[in-house]
C-alpha cells in the first residue's frame, strides 16, 4: 500500500445498533371516542389509528429494515401520548423519504455520537429541512436518547434541544395582538349570544348548534378536540341557572392520567343548552361533529357575526387574556386553561397591557363616550336609581388612576359578565350609564 492510498482510504462505516424489540400490541387512547384502543402487530408496515372521529392509514415502510424498526419503535413510544403526533409525524416520515432524506438523516442518528449528530446537522441537515420536518427529525433523535441505542445516552438529549435553526415564537400572534378577537368583536360575539338564549324557543337548530360551540370556546377557551368530543352526560343540569359541564383537559405535558375539570356556564347563556340538548339529533357526541367540521363551524359563524374568518384558537387565546387583563393569576390562569405548567400562560399577562391604560383607551376623558350609549339604546338610569342597586350591579373605574364611582349600573351584574366589565360597559346593551351627577 503507498502513501496515496493511505491519505484515501476511507473508515469503514459504523455497524448500525441494536433496536428495542416492538412489543406484540400496543394500547392507545382514542381521544375523539373516549376509549382505548389495541393497535396489533406494530412491526407491519401498515398502521391504521382511530384519530378524531376516523381511521388514519399510514405506510411505515420506507426500504430499509433497520429504518423502518427504529421509527416504527419510535412511532409506538410517541403513541402512548398523541394519536394526531404519530399522525403527523408519519407524513413527515413519507414526504422525507419521498425526497431521499428520510433514511441517511436515520442511519445518520443510529452511527453517530450526539456530538457527531450535531456537527452533521449544522453542515447537512439544517438547510433541508422545513420546520415542521426538523421537529420530528429532533424528535427521533430524542428517542434514540430515551433509550440509549448506540452511542446516544439519556443526558445528549439536551444536545438535541440546543439544535440551532428553524426558530418559531409560537405565541407571536398573542404578543402583537393578532391571535385575539377585537373588542367589537366580543361585543358582537356576546350580543348574538344573548340574543339567541333569549330567543332559544324560536331559533332553528342549526342557530342553536353554533351559539352553543361558541359559548364554551369563548367562556372557556375549550379547544377544539375538547368541544368535539363532549358528550351529552358531560352536562348537568341543576335548576334553572346552573348548569355545570365536565371536560377533560388536552395536551398536559409529562401527564398520563388525563384530568377531568367542572366547569359552570353562563347562566344567561343557559337557555341556548337547554333547548339544544332538547332537539340535537341522536349522536353519542354533544354537537354530533368531528373536530374538523367543527373548525370549520366556528369559523363560518364568526365571519358571519363579526365579519373576521376567526379561528377556534382566536377564541382560545381570546378568553385567556380577558382573565389576564382582569387581573386573575398565573397559576389560576394555567388551571383555566388546562395546562400543567405555568409557563405557558405567562406569555398573556407579558402582552397584558396596564390596566389603567386599558381604562383610558375604553373611557378616558373623551366628550364622545358620554352619549354613546344614550344614542344607541335610550336606556339610562339615574343617581339615585344607581344607589339602591346592589353592589355587584354597581360600577366603578379608575381612568387615570382616579376612582370614578356611579359610572353606571349593569343588568346582570360584574360576577355574571364574560367581558372585562371596565373595557367593554359601553359597547353592552345591559349597561346602563348614569343620567345625572351622584350628590356630593
């Protein structure tokens, strides 16, 4: 052998390791249909998942053996906690493996160390890869970690997470204001509500169906698999204003045991239930819709009541900061939403603006909002007429930090309202501005 050949001999390729054996069954949680389900022989190429209300077919076949039983193995672990996950996750497989990356990008993982994985994705992978197909690549190399195959051990899975590029603040949209419904958007949204309960007897189904979606996406910010799958025992009836709905809370990071909260709906918006649960057809399923068709429900209703295609998720992020703005705290606001950390919630009282400045833009010393409601309605009431109200029908503000009492009375009273009562008083058709000065 001459010199030549020694500068260019290259290293024999590392031996692949040794794969966790696939188990003979794996048992899943049909989230849509409240069960458990037994996906058999995991080791086929062919996997069919209940997921939202249908059969997701997927092809885990990719022409190499080693490949295929390490995502397979992947896919299963990543099963016992998200259908809709393993679901998307196989697309990315199939579109990467369609454009030849799928099995050097494994291979890759299963012969390096994660130093060694690290330099390979600065250098190759990085620019090929959409964000969506970086986060299940990192995701199999967070596998590989778990269960130590190769040169992976559990502590690199820390390299993995530091994995520059493919940056995405997924709370933009709550930062710039974006992801919420606009103040006369509420105002719309909550007037059509009211109106439909007032008017249950007589509104068609379909009315009835979309005001009572609503209802709970904007009082408690339910997302949309939770709405999907409530189902007609989940409400309880107790007399006329009470009515309580049990729900079970989604994505509860590092939680396997799924919790189940009560939550009390809106006794004005009781009668929109009511007569729902009298005339909704026969389903096992509260609003007889898979999360798919009820997206598309709600986004249909919005533009037609508030001209704006908003989403589900806009009602979501919507009711997360009415709480934020009205001074709830981050670990109330966490529970609210169903999350089992508190840091995700922190990102609404970051956007919060003070509550004082809220006031000024909503009241302020503008001479214009002192006949608005007067113009609107006719409706007003006097000093005294206020005084003998009861205090939780009272209100009061604090433009400028100045206590301003007698501002006004409302109908239904502050612990009954699902707007922030400061900010939204004078676009409410229950609010009723004073007509004269409060005596000294």
């Amino acid at each position: 052998m001459d010199q030549y050949d020694l500068f260019h001999h290259e290293e024999p390729a590392a031996p692949l390791p040794s794969l966790p054996a696939l188990p003979s069954l794996i048992r899943y949680r049909d989230q849509f249909r409240r069960c458990d389900v037994t996906l058999h022989q995991p080791g086929v190429g062919e996997w069919r998942l209940h997921n939202n209300g249908g059969v997701a077919s997927l092809s885990l076949s990719f022409g190499d053996p080693w490949v295929d039983h390490f995502l397979r193995a992947h896919l299963g672990e990543k099963l016992l906690g998200s259908v809709t996950t393993v679901v998307n996750f196989a697309h990315v497989y199939q579109a990467l493996h369609q454009k030849s990356l799928l099995i050097p990008i494994i291979i890759a993982i299963g012969q390096s160390t994660a130093i060694e994985f690290q330099r390979r994705w600065i250098d190759e992978f990085r620019d090929m890869l959409s964000r969506h197909h970086a986060i299940a690549v990192r995701s199999a190399a967070q596998f590989a970690c778990r269960w130590e195959i190769g040169l992976w051990r559990e502590s690199d899975s820390q390299i993995v997470r530091a994995l520059p590029g493919h940056a995405l603040d997924k709370y933009a949209g709550v930062r710039n204001g974006t992801s919420f419904l606009s103040a006369s958007a509420q105002s719309r949204v909550v007037d059509f509500l009211d109106v439909t309960a007032r008017r249950s007897m007589e509104v068609g189904r379909k009315e009835l169906q979309i005001a009572a979606v609503i209802a709970l996406g904007f009082q408690f910010g339910l997302r949309r698999q939770q709405l999907a799958s409530l189902e007609p025992t989940d409400f309880t009836f107790h007399d006329a204003d009470v009515l309580h709905m049990k729900v079970e809370l989604l994505k509860q990071r590092h939680i396997k045991v799924r919790r189940i909260v009560t939550r009390k709906i809106n006794p004005g918006w009781i009668p929109i239930f009511r007569r729902w649960s009298e005339i909704r057809p026969i389903h096992q399923k509260y609003f007889a819709l898979r999360p798919d068709e009820l997206s598309k429900l709600v986004r249909d209703a919005l533009e037609n009541i508030t001209g704006v295609a908003y989403a589900n998720g806009a009602l979501r992020h919507t009711s997360a900061q009415r709480l934020a703005d009205a001074g709830i705290s981050n670990e109330s606001l966490s529970d609210f939403l169903g999350h089992s950390d508190t840091t995700a919630a922190q990102v609404y009282f970051s956007a919060s603006t003070r509550q004082a400045a809220q006031i000024n833009m909503a009241l302020g010393y503008s001479p214009t909002y002192q006949g608005v409601a007067a113009a609107a309605r006719g409706d007003m009431i006097t000093a005294a007429q206020l005084l003998r109200e009861p205090g939780d029908r009272q209100i009061a503000g604090m433009p400028h930090g100045i206590p301003v009492t007698g501002i006004g009375a409302c109908q239904s009273g502050q612990s009954s309202c699902q707007r922030n009562p400061v900010l939204a008083c004078y676009t409410c058709h229950k609010f009723l501005p004073v007509s004269d000065d409060l005596p000294p």
